[in-house]
C-alpha cells in the first residue's frame, strides 16, 4: 500500500512538475517582444541641426558655419534570436550648410548629398524600449564627380517601438552620430551631434516564428 501511494506520489509531483516547466517555457516565448526567424522591414527619418567649423588652410584658418542634416534611411534585419536583430542600415543625407563669418554671410548655402551602407543591430526590452547600433561606410557627395568623398558613420541610439498591430510599429529614435570624411587633399572632416528621428517597421513572419517556438 505505501508503495503504491510512493508511486503515485512521485508521479503527480513528475506531471505537476513537467506542467509547470511547460507553463513557464510558454510564458518566456510570450514575453519576448519579437520572436526568432522574425523579419524586420522599413525605415525612419531624421534630422539634426549643428554649429561646425572647418580648417580651409594650412595655417589652422576656420570658418564657421551652420548646418542642417536630412537624413533618411532603410533598415532591413533578420532577428538571430529573440529580441536581437542584425541587418543592413542604407543612409542617405542631405546637408545644406550655411557660413555664418562676417565676411562670407551672403554667401547662398552650400548644398551636399551622401550615401552610405553598413551593418546595425537592435535590441528590445519587454516594454517596446530598444537599444540600437551602427557603423557605415560610403561616398560623399556622390552626385557630383569632381567632389566625391569617402566618408564613414557611427551611431548609437535608442528607441521606442510602439506597436499598433502585430505586423506594425511606430518608431521615435533619437541617437548620437559621429561622421567623418577625407577629401583628396588628406584634410580631414568631422562632425558629431545628436539625431531625432521617427521611423514606421514592419515585422513579417512574427505570428508564425512564434508558433515554431511553441511548437518545438
């Protein structure tokens, strides 16, 4: 009789326990914000305004200008694992500078355009809140032959990722942008300073990587 209400102990306590395994693994799938084998698709765009200054001669001579930076951009990832994206960030910015030194204030805005391509990758919390990545490379001023550029970018941001369906979400970032550039006489340019942007996504095949997952 003991040994038989031992078994039957010891066989509730194994079905409880495989119950409550498989409740807690359900939960954790839940709770990822983004499944993976999840797509991301979409882009945002963006702006900054900054105060720059350029060394236009050997002898340190600057000239100071303002600048405002339109940026838009296509972000396309695949998530490698849950929350965790990885993908290609395509850039591209208009710049239209305006020099603010006394003797050069009529002077019409001098007007520029980049593109550049790189990897990023994000990450998010439960609450919708991600953290976000990148480093770019490319041309500056690839419209105009005679004043091409290489140029290079790096950026660190976060976000917010509202969701208004399962597929769909809404997308404020702001992050800090470091660009450079090399003209062809080796004088180098810099700038950095904060960007805000707001972007839409589309996540494809979120439902169904969720289901695999249960499914496994």
């Amino acid at each position: 009789m003991l040994k038989r209400i031992f078994t039957l102990s010891i066989s509730l306590l194994l079905i409880f326990s495989s119950q409550a395994w498989s409740q807690e693994n359900e939960s954790s799938l839940i709770r990822a914000k983004v499944k993976h084998g999840s797509l991301l698709l979409g882009g945002n765009m963006g702006g900054n305004y900054l105060v720059t200054s350029k060394e236009v001669d050997d002898l340190g001579t600057k000239v100071n200008a303002r600048q405002i930076n339109f940026i838009m951009r296509a972000k396309n990832g695949y998530f490698v694992r849950e929350d965790l994206a990885v993908g290609l960030d395509l850039n591209i910015t208009h710049k239209s500078s305006k020099i603010t030194d006394f003797s050069d204030s009529k002077r019409e805005p001098n007007r520029e355009t980049l593109a550049l391509a790189g990897p990023f990758v994000r990450y998010y919390l439960l609450n919708g809140v991600f953290g976000e990545a990148s480093a770019l490379i490319g041309l500056h001023n690839f419209n105009d032959a005679n004043k091409k550029h290489k140029a290079l970018e790096g950026g660190i941001g976060i976000g917010y990722a509202h969701f208004i369906n399962e597929k769909f979400s809404l997308e404020p970032i702001i992050s800090m942008r470091y660009f450079q550039k090399k003209d062809r006489d080796g004088k180098l340019y810099q700038e950095m300073g904060p960007t805000i942007g707001f972007g839409l996504q589309v996540y494809l095949l979120r439902k169904k990587a969720h289901v695999i997952k249960q499914g496994l």
